[in-house]
C-alpha cells in the first residue's frame, strides 16, 4: 500500500501547526495560568488547611481567654521566645479543638492562636 504523498504547500502549514502548539502550551503553563490537576488538588489542600487553622484560631484564643489564670499565662506566653510560642499552647491544651477524637492539638493551629495571643 502507498502513502498518500503531501503537497509542497502543507509540510510548511503542519511545522507552523507543530511549533504553535508548543508555543501555545509553553506561555499557558509558564505566564497564562494553567496548571496540572496535581497542582490543582495540591492548592485546593492548601487553601483548605488555611480555611481551617483561620476558623479554629480563635476558638484556640477563646479557651486560653477563659482558662484559670489567663493574664498570668498570657504573659509567661509573651516572655517565651517565638518558636516556643507555639508549643506552650499546644501543651496547655488550648489548640486542641473540644469535641476531637485524636485528643492531639493541631500544630498549625497552635502556631495561629500563639501568634494571636502575642499581639494582645
């Protein structure tokens, strides 16, 4: 069987089509804002998690307000240095959200409710 022999005129127009694509796909990927559907669900994760610690941050700042002795314990919290913040809070319970099943607080949230608390 015998290929069908192109004419001179379309070798040129399929080159053209070939390096528009290429092109195409090189601006949409790199400056026109398309992404993989892993980069997709891996955003959607991360503005999800950021969803969450900005609602259960103020429940964390809640609980520390009403513990026993709050102003005493806020102050302890202010003198502590900035990445120990964070873990004064998880271990006084304050991130660890009422009604969870794992009884473990959540570390981004602990970081959320002592960055919080440092500002008051």
């Amino acid at each position: 069987m015998k290929m069908p022999q192109l004419s001179a005129k379309t070798e040129p127009f399929l080159w053209g089509a070939a390096a528009g694509a290429i092109a195409l796909a090189v601006i949409g990927f790199n400056w026109g804002g398309w992404v993989t559907g892993g980069t997709a669900e891996k955003r959607a994760v991360e503005r999800a998690e950021a969803a969450i610690v900005a609602s259960l941050a103020p429940i964390c700042v809640a609980q520390f307000q009403k513990g026993p002795e709050a102003r005493g314990k806020l102050a302890a919290l202010k003198q502590t240095q900035g990445w120990e913040q964070s873990e004064f809070v998880s271990v006084g319970g304050w991130a660890t959200m009422p009604g969870s099943t794992g009884g473990e607080p959540n570390r981004q949230v602990a970081q959320a409710c002592a960055e919080a608390l440092a500002k008051l």
